[in-house]
C-alpha cells in the first residue's frame, strides 16, 4: 500500500480549507518532516550501517558480537521488527555456545516482545513461560515486566480479552516495582498507570512535567504527548489533541519509528473534525509505517478504520470530480463564446484576400511541418532497426558460446572414452573456460547496452544521492550493480532470470535492489520505474 503522489498536494489543500489550523506552527512542522520522511528513515539506515561495520572484523569474540547484535536488535525493535528478529535468533546461538544463561534469558525476553508485535502470540508466549523468573537476575526484570506488558495488551487486543487488558496493568505494576524510581521510563510508565486509572488532571501533570525535560530527538516524548493527545481526547479538546498528536507523530517520523499510533490517531483525529483529505493521507502513512515495520498488531488497528477514512475519501474525489466537471463545462461554454466573438471580429476587420493569403500561408507551414515529422519517422525507424541489430549480434554471440560449450563437451567425452582420465581430470577442475566465456559475455553485453543506451551510467547516478554515484572502475563498462538495472532497462525485472544471468543468488540481486533503492535520490516506489525510462527521450529525439 504506497502513497499516491497526488497525495503529496492534499495538506495544502486542507490548509487552505481550514487557514486557522495552518497558523499552529506544529501542523506547519508536521508537514516538513513527513515531507522529509524519507532522510530520516536514511539517516536511521546510516546509524545501522554504522554498528553492522564492527560485525566486519574477523577478530571478534563471540560475547562483542553478542553486544554489537544486541545494538542492532534495539536499533530495529520499531523500526524493522524481521530484522531485528534475525539478529535476536543469531544472539541465541552465541548464547547457546558460551552457555552463558544471561543471554538466553536477555534474547528469550527480546524475541519474546518482537514476536508479540508481529501477532506471533503463541511462540511469545511460549519463550516467556520458559523463562524462570525466580533465577532471573535484577537487570533483566524489568525488560521481563515490559515485554509481558505488551504481550498481554498486543494480545488482548487482537482478541478483545478484557481479562488480558487487566494482567497487562499487573504487569504494570510489577514493571514499576523494579524501574529506578528516578528514571524517565519508571515516570512515563507511572503517568501512564495514573492514566489508565481514570486520574486525567494527575496524570496531566505528571505529563506535562516529563515534556518540559524531552525533545523530538527524544523517543520517549513520542509517548508523551501521544498521552496527552488521549487525555485530550477524552475532555473533547479537538485542537490539544490535534496539537499533541502531532507532536507525537513529529518525533515518531525524526527518530523513525514505524512502530507507531500517533499517525493513526492523527488520522482520526483530522477524520472527526471533518478533513477526510489529511485523514486519509495519515492512516496511509500509518498503514505503511506498519507494514513495513511488521507490526501486525498496529496493521490490525489501521485496517479496522481504514475502509471508513477510504470510503469517504473516495466520496469526497467524486464530488471534488463532479465540480471539476461542472467548472469545465461552463469554462467550455465561455470559451467557445470567446472564440466565437473573436472569430466575427477578425472576419469583419480582415478582407477575404488576406484571409486566403493566411490560409496559403498555414498550408505551407503544415507542408514543412509534414516533412519534418516524415524525417523524425525515418530517424525513428532507423534507429529501432539499429536496436534490433545489435539485439541479434548479441544473441549471436550467445548462440556461438553454446557451441562452444558443447564442443567442450565432445571434447571431454573423447578423452573419457581414449581413458586419458588425467588430461580429462585436468579440464574439469580448471574454470579458465567458465570464466573467460563469461567475463566475455559480461563485456560483450556492457559494450553492446552502452552503445545502445550511451548516456545509461550518467543517468542512473543522476537517480541516486550525490553522495551515492556508482562509477565503473578503471578498465570496465559497467560493474555488477550497473549490470543489474541495465537488464532492467532491457525490460527484464524478474530478479531469478536476473541472478541466473550474473550468477548470483536470487537474495544477492534482492539485496543489490534495495541497496541501491535506498540510495535514491527520488523516490524509492518510482525509482525503477524511472531507470526503465532512461534514455526513452534521446532515442524518440
């Protein structure tokens, strides 16, 4: 589920709409970072990079790289759950080898709250009633607490079980006896616990309190005012609750974290008020955030208001449709008056002969024009006709490959049947053929595409960040990367025939695709599309 990029025009128009809401300076923000979303989400991306770095040397033992994992985990806990899971499962086979049962209850407990975000209830539940919470050491009650907290509310949740609601408030409870009391989580979690207990003006507070020490680089103030969005929302105060909400989703989207509810509470928020334009743009943004984060729980929440934000969104297309229509008829109507008026004024102001002479004039012109565009076909023709040349040259050379592959075959067959097993021993384990026929084939297709599509490296750099160019090294045409969106350009984008091609593993070429999207300097839903285009434009000139 993609954002359309007609969406991108709809917070101008709400604006426009309601111009006393475009005065809180918060909503202006919001609608700067969600349209800088994307640097964020790169930046997140870098910072990980930067920790998978130190898994690079060789020398590490197995308790750093234990630690280097665990950062990893945390990094993408509400960011990319699957991969955060990944690394929580490699923690578990470090911790089985060293034996060390600090580890296996740390991982048990990480993999226990992942699992419970992505609607893997039973397997969460499984790891945590496997854990002894009596042997459990002091550092990790409190991670032990929380994530029985969430499992309880993720499964309650999906189920409707008030009883589940209540043990998640038990477990509150249990979490807030081992927090260090001085703590900003043991002061978040008990401001959420006065909440949860209908204590609005107390909690208030307690909120307000915590905001003034946070910032939006802060995670936590997410929590915060999204706390405050509720209470907000439970006195019936539409603008602090529109306000605090926003604040919310600001500092989910700087800090990216998909696993979020200020995007879908925004999205009911601006729904009840009215502005199903921005109520749809959110719960987009919301449902996107969530899939791709893998939290299932949060994908259920925003597919349940979804089809009511949507329906009313498409409502509100047809309507803005039907006036475009009305306004274009009577702009038509306008229109042909004016055509009509100015067409009696010039036959009464200009004599018949200057009107023939304009008409000569017109068909000249279009004669030109005519010889123009028979040129621009025969350049066209012409250069398809060239395309298909070297089209077939290159299946030429494929078809000379095959030949003589198959007469090494016969080759080695001759041999096996003369038994000059070491001459035949000594063939198979050499790859010099393999390889020479390949890199052949590589160059022979890198030259043929170039001359093709000449401009092919320049454009697609064009497409990535500045800091992101990939330039062939000395010596090549194209390298691996290149060569993957070059057969994309031909119109093969089926990543299996693509690894077939360049021998590589069909999670290899996945990885080089979405590498490479990262780096995009457009957008990354558009940027294929975009290299398929590369090109087209020279080539109809």
């Amino acid at each position: 589920m993609k954002l359309r990029p007609a969406l991108f025009l709809l917070p101008l128009i709400a604006l426009a709409v309601c111009p006393t809401k475009a005065n809180d300076t918060v909503l202006v923000q919001l609608q700067q970072v969600l349209r800088n979303k994307a640097l964020y989400d790169s930046t997140k991306e870098r910072k990980i990079n930067s920790i998978k770095q130190h898994l690079q040397n060789s020398s590490l033992s197995l308790a750093k790289q234990y630690e280097v994992n665990r950062q990893l985990i945390e990094a993408y806990k509400k960011y990319r759950a699957d991969s955060a899971v990944f690394y929580a499962k490699q923690n578990h086979q470090i911790a089985t080898k060293l034996a060390n049962s600090f580890f296996k209850n740390e991982t048990a407990i990480q993999l226990a709250w992942l699992y419970s975000s992505g609607g893997l209830y039973i397997e969460s539940k499984k790891l945590l009633e496997g854990i002894d919470r009596i042997s459990l050491p002091d550092r990790l009650l409190p991670e032990y607490y929380e994530t029985y907290l969430a499992f309880c509310s993720h499964y309650g949740q999906s189920n409707g079980n008030n009883a589940y609601y209540q043990k998640s408030e038990q477990y509150r409870d249990s979490l807030l006896a081992v927090l260090d009391t001085a703590s900003l989580k043991y002061q978040i979690t008990a401001a959420t616990r006065t909440l949860y207990e209908g204590k609005q003006t107390e909690a208030e507070a307690m909120l307000l309190a915590l905001l003034g020490q946070t910032d939006d680089q802060n995670p936590e103030q997410a929590l915060i005012t999204y706390l405050l969005g509720v209470i907000s929302k439970n006195r019936g105060d539409i603008a602090q609750q529109l306000h605090y909400f926003a604040m919310s989703a600001i500092t989910d989207m700087i800090n990216a974290i998909k696993d979020n509810a200020s995007l879908q509470s925004l999205a009911l928020t601006y729904y009840d008020m009215g502005n199903i334009a921005l109520a749809y743009q959110f719960m987009e943004a919301a449902i996107n955030d969530a899939i791709f984060c893998n939290a299932r729980y949060r994908t259920v929440e925003s597919t349940i208001y979804y089809p009511i934000i949507n329906a009313s969104f498409r409502e509100l297309e047809r309507e803005q449709k039907a006036e475009l229509r009305l306004y274009l008829v009577l702009i038509s109507v306008l229109s042909i008056g004016l055509i009509i008026g100015i067409v009696y004024s010039y036959i009464q102001m200009k004599r018949l002969a200057k009107t023939r002479k304009a008409l000569y004039l017109t068909n000249q012109q279009l004669s030109q024009l005519n010889l123009a565009l028979q040129k621009a076909n025969d350049n066209l023709f012409e250069a398809n006709h060239i395309k298909e040349e070297y089209i077939a040259h290159f299946f030429d050379i494929c078809s000379a490959n095959i030949e003589k592959l198959e007469n090494y075959r016969k080759s080695l067959h001759k041999k096996a049947v003369n038994n000059q097993y070491d001459l035949l021993l000594k063939e198979l384990k050499s790859t010099n053929l393999a390889e020479n026929e390949l890199a052949e084939l590589y160059h022979n297709f890198d030259t043929i595409f170039l001359n093709l599509y000449p401009t092919f490296v320049s454009e697609f750099n064009s497409l990535l960040l500045p800091n992101e160019h990939i330039l062939p090294k000395s010596g090549e045409l194209l390298n691996n990367e290149l060569r993957i969106f070059a057969l994309m350009r031909l119109g093969i984008t089926d990543s299996v025939k693509i690894a077939g091609f360049l021998r590589y593993s069909l999670r290899t070429v996945y990885n080089y695709r979405t590498k490479i999207r990262h780096k995009a300097a457009v957008s990354r839903e558009e940027f294929e599309a975009q290299v398929r285009q590369i090109g087209t434009l020279r080539q109809i000139i």
